[in-house]
C-alpha cells in the first residue's frame, strides 16, 4: 500500500516538474472554502483561456520546485499552505484576469492570490493581484513598439501627401482658369506722331 502511495507520488511530482519546466509563468492561490462547483466553474474558465489549473499537496508542489532549481523558487515556499492550486500560462496575466473576474461574478474573495511568479518575478501576496492582471504581454509590449517606430513615418507620409494634394490641387486650379485670362494683353499700337 506505501509503496503505491509513494508511487503515485513521484508521478505528481514529475507532472508538475514538467509543468514548472514548460512554464514561464505560474499562480499559486489559495481555493480553501471553494465548493466542488465553485472549483467546476474556475477549471472551465481557465480551460477557456488556455490557462492549466492544478491542485496539489503543498508538500509535493516544493519538493518539484527543488528538484528542478531550488533557488530560483525560494520566494514561492512560503506561499505554500492551505489549500493550493496552481494556474499555468503562457499569458503572464490571463491568470490573475480570471482570478479577479471569478471573484467579482461570485463575490468571493476566493480564490486568493498567494503567490506568482512571472518571468523569473515573485509577486507575494493578494495585494499584487489587480497590478498583475494589468501586465502588458509580450504581444502588447511588441505592438506598441511598432506603433511608436510606425509613428515618425506615417507623419512624414502625411506630409509627403499633404504636400502631393497640395500641388495637385494648384495645378487643377490653373487648369481651370479661362485661356483668355492666362495669355497675356497685346500691347498697345504706339501713337503716330501728330502732323504738324
């Protein structure tokens, strides 16, 4: 029977090794006092958004830690309590999104944000949450970069046209004027002398 127990528990331990590994971005939240389709609907919010949820032993969550960079996580041991579930995202905010809109729809103050790490980045405490879901993705970071480089040229474009529009219109309005008034008077005869 033990060593079934502690077979099972090498699997958890190398599922979320492989999780940690395959992941920039985690949460670490606190689901105490969630119910059973409390949970049910936060799993089907994260599954929509590409976000991967699992609950696990604490105890087995810091052993994976260590075992892939004990260090690197140390800012994340003593968010382990309670009851845990982790979120994994590609999208470093999408996590703390759902947490946010899940507790605003069921006004809970659950799930509780314990931890997050983001690139590298550890954000302690429920207070980071609503900072968190305002974090600019790679994506928006990249779009407003092109934005701002787009920015001087499609002045300069505007230029070029406003100053293309403004000659084309000049050359119409020459065009447009009569032939007469654009050739110029004859002169006048000289006068004959007057006879004397």
């Amino acid at each position: 029977m033990f060593e079934n127990d502690q077979r099972s528990k090498n699997e958890v331990i190398e599922l979320l090794k492989e999780k940690f590994s395959q992941y920039n971005n985690f949460y670490v939240t606190n689901t105490e006092s969630l119910t059973v389709a409390q949970i049910g609907t936060l799993r089907r919010a994260c599954f929509n958004k590409n976000v991967e949820m699992k609950v696990a032993k604490n105890t087995l969550i810091k052993k994976a830690l260590e075992a892939i960079d004990a260090e690197k996580y140390s800012g994340v041991y003593e968010s382990l309590n309670n009851v845990t579930a982790l979120m994994f995202s590609e999208n470093p905010k999408e996590p703390a999104v759902i947490i946010s809109s899940f507790r605003k729809e069921g006004k809970k103050e659950k799930p509780e944000l314990k931890a997050a790490f983001i690139n590298g980045e550890i954000y302690s405490g429920d207070k980071n949450l609503d900072a968190l879901t305002k974090i600019k993705t790679r994506e928006e970071l990249i779009g407003e970069v092109i934005g701002l480089l787009q920015a001087p040229i499609q002045r300069v474009v505007a230029a070029l046209q406003n100053q293309e529009n403004k000659a084309e219109a000049a050359t119409e309005e020459a065009a447009a004027e009569p032939a007469e008034a654009a050739a110029p008077e004859a002169p006048a005869a000289p006068e004959a002398p007057a006879a004397e």
